[in-house]
C-alpha cells in the first residue's frame, strides 16, 4: 500500500502560483508513472501533468506553457509548478501514482483561482 499526500492548494488570484507537492510513502523511482488530474464541479477527472519514469513530460493542452510536472526521487515527492493561473484551472487536484502492480491516488488538494 502506497499512500500520497498532497499539499500546497488554496485560494490564489488570477495570474498567480502555487505549487502543489505529493509525498509518496514508497519510493517514486519504481513508479512506472507519476501524474496529476484535476476535477472540478461537474465536469470528469482529467490529467494535466505526467511524468513518466523515462524523464517525459505531459500536459493537458489547457496548462502547456503554464503548468510544470518535477520529481525530487530522493525525497519521493512529486511537484506541480502552476503559474499564470486562470479561473477555469479551479478544481481538486489529485497525485496518482501508477507501480508495476497497483495504482494510487492521493485525497486531493483543492485549488480556487478568484478575484
């Protein structure tokens, strides 16, 4: 059992940041992949950022150019550098984490882009 706990959500202005971090309790080295989706009122969970264990990136087409997916393996946590950020990127952000025999979300961290 692996368990993934974010931080970093909030309430944050248009065109601000935050960074989103995701503390796996087993090394992400042997993930097969690592990810974040998004969900937000009525709509379906979507991926925005992955990072597959060959060094690619991921994104959803909304957030390329603003959205930046990082690992630190030694602390094995996952980071999801947010700039310019826009009303509709308002949803609960979730880690997922995919090993070679199970997959793993985390609970959510809720993310409010308003004025």
């Amino acid at each position: 059992q692996v368990q993934l706990v974010e931080s970093g959500g909030g309430l944050v202005q248009p065109g601000g940041s935050l960074r989103l971090s995701c503390a796996a309790s087993r090394s992400i080295f042997s993930a097969n992949y690592m990810g974040w989706y998004r969900q937000a009122p009525a709509k379906q969970r979507e991926l925005v950022a992955g990072s597959p264990n060959d060094g690619r990136t991921d994104y959803a087409d909304s957030v390329k150019g603003r959205f930046t997916i990082s690992r630190d393996n030694p602390k094995n946590t996952v980071y999801l550098q947010m700039d310019s950020l826009k009303a509709q990127d308002t949803a609960v952000y979730y880690c997922y984490a995919r090993y070679p025999t199970d997959t793993y979300w985390g609970q959510g961290t809720q993310v409010t882009v308003s004025s």
